[in-house]
C-alpha cells in the first residue's frame, strides 16, 4: 500500500516577509494570497491582497473586492495564489530475484547492496501540527474581532467663506481627502449656527461681515430711491412740457 501524502506547509516563511518588506520599503506593490477562505467577507481561498505593512509577524492587507485593511497572520498566507503540491511517495524498489542452485552445484551469488529510499522531510514534523493547529484557533476570534472593527474616521474640519457680495458658501474637509465642493449657504444660516456654537470671536466675525453686507445695501436702496425720485421729477417735467 502506498505511503499517504503529507500536508505541505506552504504558508509564508521569513524571508517572504523580508522580501516583502523590501518591497514596501522600496515603494513598490506587494501582493499575498489568502491560504483560507473568508466565508464572512466572501472571500475564497486563494484570493490576492496588496500588502499595507508588516509588524513582526503581522500583515495587514488589504484583499481584493473588500474597502478596508485587515490584520492577518503569516501562517494565514503564502506567496502563490495556489497551495504548493505534496510531494510525491518515494517509488518502492523491487527485490532482486536470485537465479536457483543448478544441478551441478550450488552457485554463489552476491546479493545487491540495498539502495536507501529518501523521502522529502516536510517544515514542521506530524507531532507539531496538532499544536499549531489547536493556536491558530484559539487565536482566530481575536483575529476576526480585529478584522471586524473599521478605522475610526479622520478629523472634520468645516470651512465658511463670505464673498465680495454678501454670497456665503460652506466646504467640508475629512480625513486626508480633497476638501468637497462649496455649496452655498444663506447670511441667516450662518449667523445662527456661529450663535449656536457659542464662539463670541466667531460670532463677532460673521456678524460684522453681515452688518457691513446690511450697510451696503441700504446705502445702495437709498441711492437707487434718490435716482427714482430724480427720474420721476424729469418725467412729471416732460409731461407738463407737452
């Protein structure tokens, strides 16, 4: 009967995480593969991800098809996308046949040495896998946890910009994105969110760029009302003229 295979152990080693490492270091893409499927994320076994970064024996990535950075172990990835293939039994020599006595006496023959079978010698012995596998489990809810949980957002910050003619627009800036576009926003609504927050220096601000704004255009009704009244006499003029 055939001897059985053995599992390989095809997971990443240190000198991937050095390569990779000198990869990231270097500014250019580093790629692993997922040794296990993610049934929670719909992700199958043998699944790219770019590698983010590395921490001793941590490496977080970032798998295809999934908008986030998750911590894997180096025992949870190898650096092709298929598992290695076990390696094959060693072939079994067949005994030599030795010829029968003749008649005419018995005749000497030398058995041939024996040539020694060799067989690979796998990473890691069949004692040492059940304890590896009883930690990777006791370690899986820890690392699911931390897959689980999402970055905290980056800080907000909310611009308010007044214009040359009283036009007020507002933009919002999250994180390290671009600042989104400035949308327009009314004096009143400015005004009373500056009150809200209780900033008598931001209050002050906004209330004197309105006042001055309220200024302006009273002076300019005022003028428009001066050259009505002008434009009404010079017409009463003409009328009374005909």
């Amino acid at each position: 009967m055939p001897p059985r295979g053995r599992a390989v152990n095809d997971s990443l080693t240190p000198e991937n995480l050095t390569t990779l490492a000198a990869a990231l270091a270097e500014g250019r893409r580093a790629t692993v593969y997922l040794r296990e499927p993610n049934p929670s994320l719909g992700l199958p076994d043998g699944t790219s991800a770019k590698v983010v970064s590395i921490d001793g024996n941590t490496v977080t990535i970032s798998p295809k098809g999934v908008n986030d950075e998750l911590p894997y172990e180096a025992e949870e990835l190898r650096i092709t996308r298929t598992a290695a293939s076990p390696p094959a039994p060693a072939k079994r020599v067949p005994a030599k046949k030795v010829a029968p006595p003749s008649a005419a006496g018995p005749a000497r023959t030398e058995a041939a040495p024996a040539k020694p079978i060799t067989a690979p010698v796998p990473a890691k012995s069949v004692v040492d896998q059940p304890k590896a596998v009883v930690e990777q489990t006791r370690a899986q809810p820890q690392q699911q946890a931390a897959r689980r949980a999402k970055k905290a957002p980056g800080g907000v910050s909310v611009t308010i910009h007044a214009g040359a003619e009283n036009d007020w627009s507002v933009t919002v800036t999250q994180g390290a994105k671009r600042p989104t576009k400035a949308q327009p926003v009314s004096p009143e609504s400015v005004s009373r969110a500056v009150r809200e927050l209780g900033d008598p220096i931001a209050r002050d601000a906004v209330e004197a760029v309105i006042s001055h704004a309220r200024e302006e255009a009273a002076r300019r009704v005022a003028e428009l009302s001066r050259q009505l009244e002008e434009a009404r006499t010079t017409l009463a003029a003409l009328e009374q003229d005909v």
